[in-house]
C-alpha cells in the first residue's frame, strides 16, 4: 500500500516534501529522515485496525497506539517512532493507514486496497500541494 502511494507521489514535484519508500525495511530510511528533519512525518501502511477491508484510517500516530495493530513490518513502526523521538525528531507523525483483508506478507492487492491507494494518493497529492497559511 504505502509503497505504491510513494511511488505515485514520488513522480510530482513538492515543494520542501520528502518522498520517501521504505518498503518492508522503514528502519532503511531512519536516517534520511533525521537528516531531512521535517515538520511532519506521513507513514502510509497497512494497518490492522479489526475494520473492513478498505477502510482508511488518519490520525496522529501517538493517538492511535492503544487502538490498532500498527505494524506489518519485522520492527514495529512504534518502536521506530520512538527512536525517532529518542534521535531529537520533534515532528508532527501522521499515520494513514489502511485495513487489508489479509495482513500476510506478499498477497496481491485486493480491489479496496487499490481504491484505497487511489484515494490517498489523491488526498496527499491536494495536501502536499497546498501552502501552509503564514
């Protein structure tokens, strides 16, 4: 799911937006975004929040901690957040996440989760393309 988000989004030209594709390593890109340092950090996943296939999740990552499965990866994406924080990352962490039908590593895309890269690549595409107010 968030690989193919990434690499929808990866082909428009943001202004101070980083792009990144962790695939199933995002401990892989810890240090690109330390040395990006960035105000806001979107993770992009398939999550297990026991909802319907298809169903899409946004919310700050630390509000949903006690509420869904947030990792699909072999390190979870909380512990990775946390050391993050630990390395002086003080940004914003969004999670836009999506519920599978199956979790299991390597399944085809069903037809929810690609409707549902479509929505969020567009939703993103219309944020990231939006000034802040000064």
């Amino acid at each position: 799911f968030g690989v193919h988000v990434a690499s929808s989004l990866k082909q428009i030209n943001f202004e101070n937006v980083l792009i990144l594709d962790a695939g199933a390593t995002p401990e892989a890109v810890l240090d690109d975004i330390l040395e990006y340092k960035p105000s806001h950090l979107i993770i992009v996943d398939t999550i297990d929040a026991n909802r319907k296939p298809g169903d899409l999740i946004i919310a700050r990552f630390e509000d949903l901690l006690d509420e869904v499965a947030v990792s699909t990866h072999r390190l979870p994406l909380t512990l990775l957040v946390k050391y993050l924080r630990l390395m002086g990352f003080d940004g914003e962490v969004i999670l836009v996440g999506v519920q599978p039908r199956d979790l299991s590593f390597g399944e085809t895309l069903t037809p929810e989760v690609e409707e549902a890269i479509h929505v969020v690549t567009d939703l993103l595409r219309i944020v990231l393309s939006t000034k802040p107010y000064e």
